[in-house]
C-alpha cells in the first residue's frame, strides 16, 4: 500500500477562539474547500461510494483555545493508495479562499513531508514527493504499549468500548483488508485474518491508565451527536508466536488510526514496548 503523510502549516490572520478537540473543525474546513474546488476528491477518495476513506486526520495536538495574528497551527494528513498522487488537489483547495478553523482565520504558508521535512509547497511552489511503502510493525518483547494521542470512538458489539488489544486488532484488520482491495491490491485471506484476530484474543491487559471525554458533533444528516471517547495509555501483554501479517496490520493501525472518526483524527495511537 503506497503511503504519503503530509503536514500542514496553517499562519493564523485573524484571532480568534479554537474547539478543544480540533479535529472536526480542521475535517470541515478541508470538506468545504474540496467540494468547492475538487468534489471528485471527497467522492473517490474521502465520503463517495467507499466505507473506507483513503486520507485520515491527525489533528493539531494542542491544548490552545486562542491564536492571534502570526500563531502557526499544523495538522497532518496521512493519504493512502492512489490519493497520493492527487495531494496536490488538497493543496490547491487550500491555497485560495477562507480557511476557518473556529473563529479563528487562517491562510496555508506550508506543506511538507510529516515525516523527513521535505518540502512539498511553500510560495506557490509545488514539488511532487514520492510516496512510500508501510514498514511492517512486528512485534517485539512480551508486552505492546499503546498510547492514544487523540480521542478514540471504538464499538464493540454495537457499544462503546475501553479497548481490549482484539478489538484493535480486528478494527485495523478489517481495514487494512478493504482499504487493499479497493485499490486493487490483497489484503489479508480470510485464515490470516482469523489467526491474527485469535491471535489477539488471547493477549492480556495487564496495565491501564485512561480517562473517559465526551465530545460533540453536528451533522446535516444526524443533526447533534454526543459520545463518549477514552484517551490514555494500555499495556497488552501479547501472547507468543505472532502470526503472518500481524506486523503489516499494526503499522497500519498506527497511521491509519482506529475505531470511528478517522478521518476526524479520532483513534491515533503510538506504539512502544514495556520492559
């Protein structure tokens, strides 16, 4: 799966007050400058006839709920498949017109390679950058730390859930598998599917520290939407011989994100090891 994680750098011009979690109002602000300039982008890559959405979110991490003139905020965008040779659609959706974000107004002033820097647009230059293959993730040590950056909205079972590792694991792998074949490419068989999430199932949870928050979205279709997240930090103790592909379907998890509101940037987590 080709792979390109793009951070942007919004310079604040008008001041204004910012939501505490910044997510829905960055995922609004790209949706209305799309539709207006490129509508076949949200259709084919983001909310068009596919479940899966082939760009999602990580918001701007921060606890500021005020910017004045000059105040920089970055978000990043991870694009997956074949929406990495469109990120200049994104780009040129936001170069022009008003970018909000709260009551806060913005203007793009650079956009670069999340991970090694690059340039990718600044002063009304773009270059393109390649895209790159997800490494896989293999486990490694007895224990897996999974710390989530932003909050995440995962149902097990038709209900909101403190995730247990299976229910990581089975939410990317589903995923990972129809994100793959919507471009074309494999993903998991059904047997590397069931061994991994069997896998999973016999991890234990060993370690928790979180804390419940409650967020709140509108929707033209859904109207107000209250629920709750959890943010924090879990420690699985992981079960041994890990099976075909589990490294490929963790390194997605973790710039994909999991649960619901990816695209929101809902669900980001690190990944680390306990001694």
């Amino acid at each position: 799966m080709r792979y390109k994680p793009l951070r942007f750098e919004l310079e604040c011009v008008e001041p204004g007050a910012l939501p505490r979690f910044k997510g829905f109002s960055v995922r609004g602000m790209l949706l209305r400058r799309l539709k207006e300039r490129f509508p076949g982008f949200v259709r084919r890559f983001l909310y068009g006839n596919h479940p899966i959405p082939a760009v999602t979110q990580v918001p701007p991490l921060t606890d500021e709920r005020m910017v004045d003139v000059g105040d920089i905020v970055s978000f990043r965008l991870n694009l997956f498949g074949d929406a990495v040779d469109r990120d200049y659609e994104i780009i040129l959706a936001l170069v022009d017109g008003e970018l909000r974000l709260g009551s806060a107004r913005f203007v793009l002033r650079r956009v670069e390679h999340a991970e090694t820097g690059e340039p990718v647009w600044d002063e009304s230059v773009y270059r393109c950058v390649k895209p790159e293959e997800l490494d896989a993730r293999e486990p490694v040590g007895r224990y897996l730390v999974v710390t989530f950056t932003t909050p995440t909205y995962i149902v097990h079972d038709g209900k909101p859930r403190v995730p247990k590792f299976h229910m990581i694991v089975r939410n990317a792998a589903r995923k990972f598998t129809m994100l793959h074949r919507r471009f074309g490419l494999e993903g998991l068989t059904r047997r590397q599917a069931r061994n991994i999430i069997e896998w999973a199932e016999r991890a234990e949870t060993i370690r928790m520290d979180y804390r419940f928050e409650t967020l709140e979205r509108r929707s033209a279709r859904l109207g107000r939407h209250v629920f709750r997240t959890i943010v924090g930090t879990f420690v699985y103790e992981l079960p041994p011989e890990p099976p075909d592909r589990v490294g490929e379907v963790l390194a997605f998890a973790e710039v994909y994100g999991v649960g619901k509101f990816n695209t929101a940037g809902l669900g980001r987590f690190v990944l680390g090891e306990a001694g």
